[in-house]
C-alpha cells in the first residue's frame, strides 16, 4: 500500500488527489507547505494569547488532502523547518526548535493531519457540519494533549496545562468552527460542479 494513494472509495476527495499523477501530488505537498508557512505568520490576537492558524492549517490540509498526503505535506514542512526556513510560528525554525518548549505540539502536527484526513475520507465533513466541527475540535485537543504532554517534562504538569493548554482551548474550538464552515463551502461547491 502507498502511502500517498488510497485504495478505497473515499468519501471527502475535494481535489480528486487520489487519481492524480505522482508529480501532481509533489506540486500539491509543495503548495500545502507553503500554505502552512503563510498560515503560520497569521496571528489573531486574542486574551490572554495570540491565536496563530497555524494549527487550522495543519487540520485543513489533512481534510482536503486526505490522511497520508496530509501527513506527508507537514512532514515536508516540518523537514523545511528542521533544516532552518523560517516556516513556523513568529518565523521560527532550525533544529533548535524541536527540542524546545514547543517540540510537543509540533511533533503532533502530522498526527493530527492525518487525524483530520482519515476522519475526512470517512464522512466526518462538508455538510456534515457538527462532524466537521467535532473531528477538527479532537485533532486539536490531541494536538494539545501531546504538547502538554513534552511541555509538562520541562516544568511540570501543572504549569504545562496553565501555560500550554488553558489560553489555547477557546481558539481550538473557534478554529475547528472555521473549518468545519469552510469546509461546508467546498463540499456545496463540489456538489455544485458535479451536476
């Protein structure tokens, strides 16, 4: 089995990825990672912390990408990271990175990539809004989860889930709603191109 072709019918293939060429699919993981890049560098403000889309875009190139496309696109980009391009968050990257405070939450990004995607491929999005919601919404608690989870090795359990978790719930849930509606639109408009 290929791990960037499926064969199963799949139920969410917004970009018919699974009948594309090889090449096709490289151009697709390229744009995907310059998409996560740009999506890094988006912050909202928010109290009593920024709220970067950083974690939407992870969530959304597994929904449209599907679970092992999706998966191998943020490991692409965390490769870019490792090897110094400035794709993370506030423009961060270099090796450094991945042991730092933050290495938790970016090991679990193509975890919940393909969380998202293989969630997707069974139903759990398009019109399907409260699906939607709720697969982006686990994909986030888990990414939160596992960065608690290092965090909490660095300065303790209590202080990981004050720091690392609490301010970051309320733009998990606002992000899985986004997504879970723009989702809807690519779904209503894919069904409007087919008939």
């Amino acid at each position: 089995m290929s791990l960037i072709n499926s064969p199963q019918t799949l139920v969410f293939d917004p970009f018919r990825l699974v009948e594309r060429s090889l090449p096709a699919k490289v151009l697709f993981v390229l744009a995907g990672t310059l998409v996560l890049a740009i999506a890094s560098r988006i912050a909202v403000p928010m109290v009593p912390v920024p709220i970067t889309m950083q974690t939407f875009a992870v969530t959304m190139i597994g929904a449209l990408y599907g679970w092992r496309l999706g998966a191998v696109t943020v490991l692409a980009w965390l490769g870019e990271a490792a090897l110094g391009a400035p794709v993370l968050a506030g423009g961060a990257g270099g090796i450094a990175v991945f042991a730092g405070p933050t290495a938790g939450y970016l090991f679990s990004f193509p975890v919940i990539a393909a969380l998202a995607g293989w969630l997707a491929e069974r139903g759990w999005t398009g019109r399907r809004i409260l699906a939607s919601f709720s697969a982006h919404l686990i994909a986030n608690l888990l990414c939160l989860a596992l960065g608690w989870a290092w965090l909490a090795g660095l300065i303790g359990a209590e202080k990981a889930l004050w720091a690392g978790v609490a301010p970051f719930i309320l733009g998990a849930a606002l992000k899985s709603g986004l997504a879970a509606a723009v989702l809807a639109a690519v779904a209503s408009r894919n069904r409007t191109a087919t008939e």
